[in-house]
C-alpha cells in the first residue's frame, strides 16, 4: 500500500481522503439514524403505558379475567362456551401441462 501511496500524485491521495471520509459520514450516519429510531420507540413506548414494553403483551384493565371451569361443571352444553368459526382455505388445483400425444412416424420409401 505504500507503494501506491509514494507513486500516487497529489490528486490521488485527495481523492482517497475524500473517499475515506465519505464512509465515515455514511458509516457515522446510519448508525445515527438507527439510534435515532431507537430512541423514538423508547420515547413513544413510555409516553403510552410509561414503560418500554409492548402494549399487547400486558392486559388491559377493563378485560375481564377468564373464567376457570369448575370442577361440578364438567359437561357443559356449549352455551358459556364459543365454538370457534370454522375455517375454510381456497385450494387451487394445480394445473398440468397436457403432454402431447405423438403418432407413430410415418414411413417415407425412397426410391433411387
């Protein structure tokens, strides 16, 4: 390397130093703005429930405790209950590229 820097002439090595400083600035930069973004969750997180965690993961105030079964209550005829919805998928048949269908080769006679 310090071959090239002795027989490079001054607008090499400026252009070098110009390049190591862009990184620096786009290095500098990036990790400012992560931080950045960072900084504002942390900020939008505290303002919200006053600590750093994710909304959903605590429960509201207003939801009710769910109900344990009881231990009497063993057959139950579906009304407390809610039978989930049944879930239907769309499936769609997977096409097939018909495959040709080939007659036998027709025989040519030569005459010579």
């Amino acid at each position: 390397m310090n071959e090239l820097l002795l027989a490079a002439d001054g607008a090499a090595k400026e252009g070098l130093l110009w390049i190591l400083v862009l990184l620096l600035v786009c290095f500098s930069a990036v990790h400012a703005g992560r931080l950045a973004l960072l900084g504002w969750r942390a900020v939008k997180g505290a303002s919200q429930g006053g600590s750093y965690e994710k909304q959903e993961d605590k429960p509201e105030k207003n939801e009710k405790p769910e109900k344990k079964p009881s231990p009497q209550g063993d057959e139950k005829h579906g009304e407390d209950e809610k039978q989930p919805a049944p879930v239907y998928l769309l499936v769609e048949k997977k096409r097939v590229k018909k495959k040709p269908k080939y007659e036998e080769p027709k025989r040519i006679d030569l005459k010579e």
